[in-house]
C-alpha cells in the first residue's frame, strides 16, 4: 500500500462535499485530481474547467478510462457509499470516503472487510475532528498537563433542517437527519478527545417540525471506558445559533455577526423537491468556502480535564487552570481538508494506518446508529464495535 509518487485521484459525486474539496486536491504537490465521476451532465461543464482532469458519467467507466488512478474520493448521497467503495476497492483503488461512512453498521464493516481483502486503504473524511482547535486539543490532552480528559461537551445549533436538500437527506434510514449527517463530525470530535473508547449511549432525537419531518435535534450522552464521559447536543431547527456563543464565528471559520447571517434565508417549504435540487445545486458551490481568516467553529467544545478546561476561541484556544488563562493561537494556512488529503498522502506514502480510518468511522457510525436506538427504546445502548485511536 506504500506510495512514492504522485498520487491520481478520482472523484465520485462533484456535490456539495467534493466542491469543498477540489481546493485542497490542487493545492497538495504529490496528489493529482485526473477524474471526476457524476451521472449529473451538468457537472461536465465544471470538469471542462479544470486542467488535466476527465469526466465520466460512471464509476464503473471512470475506472475503465483511468487505469493509473491510485484512489478515489467518495462524496455520493450516503446510500451509495458501500457499493462505491467496494467496487473502487475490488477495482484495487485506496478510498476516502465522505462521513457518515454509510447507513448502517453492517454496511460499515463490510467495507472495512473488503479494505482488508483488497490491501486497499479506506479512509473516511472529511469531517471537524480535522479542525485544527481539535487536534490542537488532543495533543494538549496527551501532553498530561492538565491531567486526564473527564468530560467533552459539545453543542451545536444550527440551521441544517432549513437549508435545501436532496429528499432523503432527512431521512435516517438513508443515512439523513442531524444524527447521521451532524452527530457524525460530534461523535468524531469526542472520540477523538476521548481516545477512541466509548461503551455505552443514552440519547433522545426530536422530529420537531412535521412540515420538514427528520431528525432535526438530538441529545446524546456517551459513556467511555477509562472514566471520561461526552454530550453531543445539536439543533437543526435555525433558532438560536452557537454563533452567538462563538464570537459570531461561523462553521467554517468566517464572521457572520446576527443581520449578515446567510441561514436568514431559510429555503420555503413551499418549494417542490426538484426545485429544492435546484437550490441545493446552486449554493453548493460557495457553500463550504476553503481558506479562511479565523478557526472554524463546529458549535462550542468544551474540555474538561483534571487540572483544567480547554475551549475555542476565534483565534485557537483558551486553556483555563485554576490560577490562569491562555491563549494558544494557532495556524489557519492548513484548511481541515487540507489535513485530510495530508493524512491520505501520508498514509500511502509511508504505509501508516490512519487516525480517521475505516474501522474508526465505522465505530463513529454505530453510534448514530445506537443513538437514534436509545432514544427509541428510552434505554442506555451498550456499543459492539469499539476502537481505540
Ligand atoms: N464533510 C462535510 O462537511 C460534508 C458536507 C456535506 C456533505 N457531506 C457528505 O457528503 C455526501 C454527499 O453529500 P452532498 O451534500 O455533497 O450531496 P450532493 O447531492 O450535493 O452531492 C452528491 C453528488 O453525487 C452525485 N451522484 C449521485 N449518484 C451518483 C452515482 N451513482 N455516481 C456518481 N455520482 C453520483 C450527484 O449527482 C451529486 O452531484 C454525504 O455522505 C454527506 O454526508 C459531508
């Protein structure tokens, strides 16, 4: 799995996601875009524009006209991601696939499974563990200054129900809803800071709107083993904004102070679904902008270690001890896909098993899974696939 030379990488799906990711696909010196996949024609025009890259209408026929490429990214709807990646996989590509890995567990691990088979690697990201306030985090964890990690809580709230959408994005059973599609970047983080270890979820979902049914909000409580316990709270419903406890700071890392704030356009009910496509269409291109001027902000984490708490701040961090305060500024040169595609050029080149692999998404998807089951059953769910980092 050892790679010494550029990397050719093919995208499956140019939606939303992989718009965010072309950027950091040109900007890395040893990975080359040659490929872009997507049964929507219109997405052919966008291809033309960019140098030395090929569009196919398929999977299946970008990998017959691409026979060097190394590796594909997957950024389908979340339905298709197992059946992408097994057959880029038994095609022998190395897969970064986008987060949630899948729909279910099984489909997770099966994937995992033919990674394995295959001696591909799989990969999945983006997604906000790769904030660099996060990493920073962890390593400021590990450090053993403050004492062991207790508590990590994080809260979003957001206006994701209101913002245009394929159908089945609202959809659990399709991978859609908060849960799947923004429980999957919390459960990352707090794994992440927590180390890997979780046991056990109790957690409650709410489907507040009946004129957008979905799981729009969720309260999540994560046990883990060795002591340290996590929530994951988030509101998709464009009431309040963690903005406002976030200095006015936005996802991905840019000013948006109440009056600018682009989620004030909230996309109409009214709108059919093909119109709704449309719009979807229309906005994903500036929707997750690449460079920006402050850290981006996936709601407000707060660390609890022995010895002190660690919180964001615009800049990095403020770490906060019994007699003191600290900024800890850190780099915005390095945008999170920018790392992602750094952990997928390292992990080839130098054989590494990465953080963000295939078996740590799927244990960030079981817990999407066993929430949405906890809040069901009004019970504690004990976990089945659980990974260390
Ligand atoms: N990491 C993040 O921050 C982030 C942000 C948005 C979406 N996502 C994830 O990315 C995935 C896609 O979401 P999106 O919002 O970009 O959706 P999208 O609808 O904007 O994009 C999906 C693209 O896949 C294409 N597609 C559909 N069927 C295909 C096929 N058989 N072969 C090739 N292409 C096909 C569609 O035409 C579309 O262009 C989801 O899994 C979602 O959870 C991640």
């Amino acid at each position: 799995m050892k790679a010494t030379k550029v990397i050719k990488i093919g995208i499956v799906g140019l939606g939303a996601a992989a718009q965010a990711f072309l950027p950091s696909f040109d900007k890395h010196p040893m990975v080359q875009l040659v490929g872009v996949c997507d049964p929507n024609g219109a997405v052919n025009d966008q291809v033309q524009l960019l140098q030395g890259v090929s569009y196919y209408a398929s999977l299946e026929a970008m990998l017959q006209g691409q026979a060097e490429m190394d590796a594909v990214y997957i950024a389908t709807p979340t339905d298709l991601h197992v059946s992408h990646a097994l057959q880029a996989m038994q095609a022998g590509k190395h897969v970064l696939v986008e987060k949630p890995m899948a729909n279910t567990l099984s489909d997770a691990l099966k994937m995992v499974q033919v990674a394995k088979q295959t001696g591909t690697l799989l990969m999945v990201g983006h997604s906000h563990s790769y904030d660099r306030p996060i990493l920073e985090m962890k390593k400021l964890i590990d450090s053993g200054d403050l004492g062991a990690v207790q508590m990590v809580n994080t809260w979003c709230y957001t206006d994701w129900m209101y913002r245009p959408r394929r159908e089945e994005e609202l959809d659990h059973r399709l991978g859609g809803g908060v849960t799947y599609r923004q429980g999957a970047h919390q459960f990352d983080i707090i794994r992440y800071l927590c180390s890997g270890l979780a046991r056990s979820v109790r957690a409650k979902t709410f489907n507040m709107d009946p004129q957008r049914s979905g799981i729009g909000a969720h309260s999540v409580f994560i046990d883990f083993e060795g002591g340290a316990s996590a929530t994951a709270i988030y509101n998709g419903y464009a009431g309040f904004s963690t903005m406002d406890m976030g200095f006015d700071i936005s996802e991905w890392g840019f000013e948006e102070p109440w009056g600018v704030r682009k989620w004030l356009q909230k996309p109409l009910n009214a709108m059919s679904a093909s119109e709704e496509l449309k719009a979807k269409r229309d906005r994903a291109k500036g929707a997750i902008p690449h460079q920006a001027p402050f850290q981006p902000f996936f709601g407000v984490t707060l660390v609890s270690c022995e010895l002190g708490d660690i919180r964001q701040t615009p800049r990095g961090l403020l770490i906060c001890k019994r007699n003191s305060r600290q900024e800890m500024v850190l780099s915005t040169e390095l945008s999170p896909r920018d790392l992602v595609v750094k952990e997928l050029y390292d992990s080839l080149s130098q054989g590494l098993k990465p953080a963000h692999s295939g078996e740590w998404g799927a244990a960030n998807l079981e817990i999407c899974e066993v929430a949405i089951e906890s809040s069901l059953q009004r019970k504690e769910i004990s976990l089945r696939h659980q990974v260390s980092l």
